[in-house]
C-alpha cells in the first residue's frame, strides 16, 4: 500500500494571453485570464493512480491557489483521488518558485506519511520547471525528473524509466521521491460519473499559511526574489518559406535578416 501525493496546479491558459495579462508591478493578473488544469499535472496525476490502481494506496492532490483552484481539485477527485487539499492564503499571493516550493514543502510535511510524490515537469504561465525539484531539495528526498514509467515498486525502492529526449534510462531510487513527469508518459483517464455526482458538491479541505506553520517571511513576495519583466504573447504570423541556397552569399544573406530582425 502506497501513498501518492500529486501537486497539481490551476494556470491561465496561455493560448489567450491579452494586453490585461500582467500587472504593474509585474506580477501576473490572473483574475483577466482564462483557466485550465496544468497539462502534464494531469499525467503526474495518473501516474499516481495506476500506482494505486496496481500496487494499493492512496492519493492525496494538492493544489495552491485562490479559492478557484478547487475546480482542478475536483477533477481529481471526479478521475479517482482520494483526498484533496488546497492551499490558499492571502499571504502567499505573488509567490515565485523559491516561495512556491517552501509552501508546498510544507504542506507535504504537514501531510506526512508519503512514499511518493508526483507533479508535472512544469507549469505552463511559468515554464521554469522549478518548483518540484526544488520541493525535493527542501523535503530532503531524492528525484527523478522526466518520469515516464514506474517499471518496479517495491517498500523501499522504485525503478523509473525517464525521458533525455533522444532515448531513455533507467534509475533505481529509495523511497521516498519525488517524481516529475511528462506528457509522454500516459494517457488520463476520463472522469467518473459516479464520482463526479459524489464529489460534485463535497467540500474540500482548505489550509492556510498557519495550518502547514509556514514562515511568512519565506511566502508570497517577501519570500520571492523573483521578478517578471514581461508577459506577452508570440504568434508566428508569417505563411509559407524561404529556400535559402548552400553558397556563401545565401548564408551571409540570412545571417543579415536575422541581425536585423533580433532574432539573433
């Protein structure tokens, strides 16, 4: 019997970045912006409930956020969790990954109990693939990112198979860890029904900076030496091609064009 606990996160989504993305002092404005269930949370998600599906267990998700996180929170539930958790405080709003990753530490310590602990590679608002590794650290517990495959389990170890882009290797780490994962590791399941209707109305636990005994001065922007400049949106607007031809001259020519326009 396995306890599994994913991070799972609520992020705009960033097919439908405006002009009122970011505020003035450099934080994103996430009020003006759509939601979607992070993409690969969803496959760390699944992997933790074929661990239970195979081996037994639970899973326990976690998300932080505002009070509208918990819609990503009961997808969870509707797909097979057992228990959810948010984590909302005023106190931790403008959060970065150093912020973000004590917080959610925390939380897991608060939890306790855990064998595994699942989250996607990254966040698609931030795309830093930070903030799990660095859970990891502060946990004091080994990780493998890139997981694609839990290949053995047993009560003190795992073998994991994980992505390096052109191939693939295989590690064998103690229990507990911390595994990020990729979109090419699973496919999610569908919801439930039944636990759609059970779970539809349910109220979730919700906890607080003083719940987990977070040191303020480490959430929210206190704790987040990170800044962002800018947020924008990039489309690539321009149909069609240019054959550029193997000579010197054609070269020279591209090389200009790419000069010019900051490319590089």
């Amino acid at each position: 019997m396995y306890h599994s606990i994913v991070l799972v996160k609520q992020v705009p989504d960033t097919a439908n970045v405006s002009t009122a993305a970011m505020k003035e002092d450099g934080t994103v404005n996430r009020a003006a912006l759509p939601t979607i269930f992070n993409p690969e949370d969803l496959h760390a998600l699944e992997m933790a409930l074929a661990v239970k599906q195979k081996y037994g267990g639970t899973v326990t998700v976690v998300s932080m956020g505002p009070p509208k996180a918990a819609d990503v929170l009961r997808d969870c539930l509707f797909r097979g969790a057992d228990r959810a958790i948010l984590l909302t405080d005023r106190r931790a709003a403008a959060s970065d990954t150093l912020a973000t990753s004590y917080i959610l530490s925390q939380a897991i310590r608060t939890i306790g109990n855990f064998d595994l602990v699942f989250a996607g590679r990254q966040a698609i608002d931030g795309d830093t693939a930070q903030t799990a590794p660095q859970c990891a650290e502060k946990l004091g517990i080994p990780q493998v990112t890139y997981a694609e495959e839990i290949l053995e389990l047993s009560k003190t170890s795992a073998t994991i198979r994980r992505s390096i882009g052109n191939g693939w290797e295989m590690v064998k780490v103690k229990l507990p860890v911390l595994l990020t994962v990729v979109e090419t590791a699973n496919v999610p399941r569908p919801w439930a029904a039944k636990r759609m209707m059970k779970y539809k109305h349910t109220p979730l636990e919700q906890w607080g900076l003083d719940e987990i005994n977070a040191d303020i001065n480490r959430c929210g922007v206190s704790g987040s030496p990170t800044k962002v400049f800018k947020i924008q949106s990039v489309v690539l607007k321009k149909e069609g091609f240019t054959e550029i031809a193997p000579t010197r001259e054609s070269i020279g020519t591209l090389i200009k064009e790419l000069v010019a326009d900051k490319t590089i």
